[in-house]
C-alpha cells in the first residue's frame, strides 16, 4: 500500500538554501556566502558591525551527586550592557543542559539545532543520547565551520546511562572530558573559587552554594559579568534549577554591611 | 605598490530607533520616522513597522534595505503557514521564526536591530528583543538602534522588571496601565531626539491589544 505523504511535507523548498534545515537534518544547514575575494577580511568587518553579544561567566563540575551547572546572566557588546537577563544555561532536554559563551546567537542556534539533533536520535534508535554522542555531535558540527568566526565556548552536561558526563566544546571543535569546567572572561576568578572549595563528596546544598559562590565571585571581579546567578542540577532524574539570584543582593548576603564604630562624628557646618 | 583597499561596503546605517513596551494585556511598539544616510535626511517619513501577524509586529532599525528584505522574507514565510496550518502564527513562533532567518545570513548578515512585539496565546503582552544574527529573549521591554544607548537605562529607571532568570519566578511585564505605556515612549522619544541626530521628524506607535491594531502618530523634532 503506498502511503500518500505529500499532507507530512514541511515547509515547500521555494527557497532551497533556507529550507534545507527543515528537510535534512542529518546534514548541516547551507548558509549564503558573501561574494568576496576576502573572506577573512570581510567577516572580521561584519563582526565589527554586528557587535555579538560576548562576555560571561560559566561553570560546571561533577561531584558525588551528579553535575552543577552555573552562569551568570550579562550580554555586553563592546563597553555596552546589552543585556542583564540573558539565557546562558540552554536546556537541551529533559537531561541535559548546554552553556553559552561566545557569541550568544552561535550558542543559542547550534544548541536549539542540537536539542533537535538528540530528539531525532531518541526517534531513529528508540533510546536517549549519551552525553558523550550529543558532545561529539556538537564539536563535529562546529570543526566543520572551523576558520569562519563561530565563537562557541560551551559545556554539554547530562545524565545518561553511565552516570553524570561532563564535556567541553568549542569553536575550533575541540572537545575535553572532565570533572570540572570553567568557560568565559570571567572564568579565572571562578575557577579560584571553584578549585579551592571542591570536594568530589559534596551533598547538593553544599555543591550548589559553591557554584554560587564562584559565579558571584567572578562578577564580582569581571566587567563582562553579571546580572543573575543562576544554577542548576543535573541528577539521575534529569535537571532542575536551584536558584536564580541577582549578583547585587548576593553581595550583601555575602557581605552584609556592619554599623562601625566612628572614631570622629562630623559636625555639620551651618551658614558658608 | 601600496595595498588597495575595497571602498565599498554592501551595507549602510539608516539610523532611527525603536522602542517597545509589554503589559499585562497590551503590547507597545514604536519606532521614529526619520531615515537617513551620513548627515542627510532621505526621508521624515518612513515606516519601520512593520505587521508580521494578527497579533505580532516588528520594528527594525539599522540598514532599511535589509529591513525590507528581512519582512518580505518573513511576510512570505508567514503566508507559507497559514496555508499549511489554517491560522495566524502566534508571537513566539514568530519570535523563533525571525531568530533562525537572522541565524541562516550568520555569514552575511542582515544589518537589521530588531525589536519584536505582540500578545502571546493567552493575550499576555510580550516583547523579543534581537541581536543582528539572530540572538534572541524575551524581555518586559527593549529597544533598539541609534538612540538605544539613550534610551535604554530611561526605561531601566522606569520600567525596571525582575529578571525572567529569577527563581521564585516573577512577571517581566510592566503593571504600568496601556496610556501610562504610551505617555512614557513619547516621553522616551522626545528625549531621544534631543540628543541623537538620527532620531526625530516623526513617531509612530502601534498598540496591540484584545480589541486589536491601532496606529497613532506624534510629531518630534525635525532639526
């Protein structure tokens, strides 16, 4: 019986390079190309002009329980503050999450055409995505356009059958394993803090509060970072979000202000 | 032989901004009319608004001929779906929609500063705010173009709303009532063409709500 699929047909390829996501996600979407001799030159203008949002602070680490994943929430282009409330922890899927630093239009469309990826995964092979495969997914995409002024920094985190996994990918389409990540302007800070208080048998409170902590102390320090300290946990169950708290009141949680003695009262001068 | 440089650049910046605002059962979107190239005015009356759906519009500054291009292109996808889907995109699918159009000239881009703004499914206002290739959030108000630096920490003071990213999660649209919107974007604007050159002639709002489209005009500077 031949099945009639015309009614299945997405979106009419009246335009075929615009088009070509909807009909073969296997391959990588076509993009249109300026017509120059000098591409290089050409790109590094249009970035000019554009001015991506870049800048930030992010986090990850494996401990006992499963992954902390922590961000802040700053946009900056150039000296401007675009904007304080940027996504940077992209939830892939019900299991795993994605960080975005770098440009912010890179992170967000790789890692939206990457959460498509898994689910067409899931369908093909009736199973999730191993955190390793969704990784290797990424970071082969990404080596792909190598060279052409992608800016990706980002951390794939995720519970899958072997447990909690941890990966790094970047633009060049490098891609590491570990236990524990930092990735942005502000990620030596972070990576202080993280480094001197982590232990690999933390409880959840203990973990998610060091994360904090980091991410704080990285926007404290760090023009580029800012805004909202969200964090997140990846468990067997897959991900939830602990907290999301301004970087502003955290300061004075942190460091509240203490009436102080006063060694000399200043007296008001009255008249000029 | 020294080095020859290209002296053409496929793009140009017709300045202007645009502004909008999100409420609870509204959405304000406006933007100025001026178009201009360099230090000469080519026009005090050109649109940048623009209506994608029933209930979404667009207002995008920047390089208009990328404007123009960037609305045909989602006019035409729009129309794609409404055949294939019997009815209107809503403001979120739209939102989607103009942020993978942006993303597919990643390597070309199109020198368009979008702001997005319309009701959502449950007649809630809401408002996108873009980057050139196609970043995009949804926020409680924004603005773009040539006089956003002016602009922008204007609203921040006026309509400062709890971050989205907040946990307990807490409403980004502003309590403000749909005349005190309008009142403070023509405030906003006034400002703005007093110290943006490319910001005047005229302003155009459009206010989306329950009972539809509507379209209202104030004169700014033309200096």
């Amino acid at each position: 019986m031949k099945l009639d699929t015309a009614g299945m047909e997405s979106a009419a390829p009246v335009w075929g390079s615009h088009n070509e996501l909807v009909d073969g996600f296997s391959a990588a979407p076509s993009f249109e190309l300026p017509n120059t001799t000098d591409f290089d030159g050409f790109q590094k203008e249009a970035i000019q002009m554009v001015k991506p949002a870049k800048g930030t602070t992010t986090l990850a680490f494996i401990f006992k329980e499963g992954v902390m994943v922590a961000a802040d929430s700053r946009a900056s282009m150039g000296g401007y503050i675009s904007s304080q409330s940027v996504k940077k922890i992209i939830e892939i899927n019900p299991y795993m999450l994605g960080t975005m630093a770098g440009g912010a239009a890179d992170c967000q469309f790789w890692h939206r055409n990457l959460g498509i990826k898994c689910r067409l995964h899931e369908l093909a092979n009736k199973r999730r995505i191993s955190v390793t495969g969704a990784s290797k997914l990424l970071a082969n995409i990404l080596y792909s356009y190598r060279g052409m002024g992608l800016s990706v920094g980002t951390m794939i985190a995720g519970w899958d059958e072997t447990g909690p996994g941890l990966y790094y990918v970047d633009n060049e389409g490098g891609r590491l394993k570990g236990m524990r990540f930092s990735v942005g302007s502000g990620s030596p800070y972070a990576y202080g803090v993280l480094d001197n208080g982590y232990r690999y048998d933390m409880s959840v409170e203990e973990a998610a509060e060091l994360a904090r902590r980091a991410i704080y102390h990285a926007t404290f320090r760090d023009g580029a970072s800012g805004g909202v300290a969200s964090v997140y946990y990846v468990g067997p169950n897959g991900w939830k979000k602990l907290s999301g708290d301004d970087v502003g009141e955290l300061h004075y949680r942190y460091y509240p202000v203490m009436p102080s003695t006063v060694e000399q009262e200043m007296v008001e001068v009255t008249g000029a | 032989m020294p080095k020859e440089q290209a002296n053409w650049s496929p793009y140009d910046n017709n300045g202007g901004s645009c502004v909008a605002v999100a409420g609870a059962d509204y959405c304000v979107i406006a933007a100025d009319t001026r178009m201009s190239t360099g230090y000469n005015i080519l026009t005090r009356d050109y649109s940048k608004i623009c209506k994608l759906a029933d209930k979404c519009v667009m207002a995008s500054s920047g390089f208009q001929a990328d404007v123009k291009a960037l609305q045909k292109h989602l006019a035409a996808r729009h129309l794609i779906y409404q055949h294939q889907h019997n009815k209107q995109m809503s403001c979120p699918a739209m939102a989607q929609l103009l942020s993978n159009t942006l993303y597919y000239k990643r390597f070309f881009p199109y020198y368009s500063f979008n702001v997005l703004g319309g009701l959502d499914n449950e007649g809630k206002g809401c408002v996108f705010t873009y980057d050139a290739v196609g970043s995009y959030e949804k926020v409680g108000y924004s603005c773009q173009g040539s006089g956003s630096t002016l602009i922008m920490p204007f609203l921040d003071n006026q309509l400062k709303s709890p971050s989205p990213l907040l946990l307990p999660a807490q409403d980004a649209v502003t309590p403000l009532a749909e005349a005190e919107a309008i009142d403070l974007i023509k405030t906003v604007f006034a400002s703005a063409s007093e110290r943006d050159i490319y910001t005047g002639d005229k302003l155009e709002i459009v206010v989306i709500n329950a009972d539809g489209i509507r379209r209202e005009y104030m004169d700014l500077r033309k200096d």
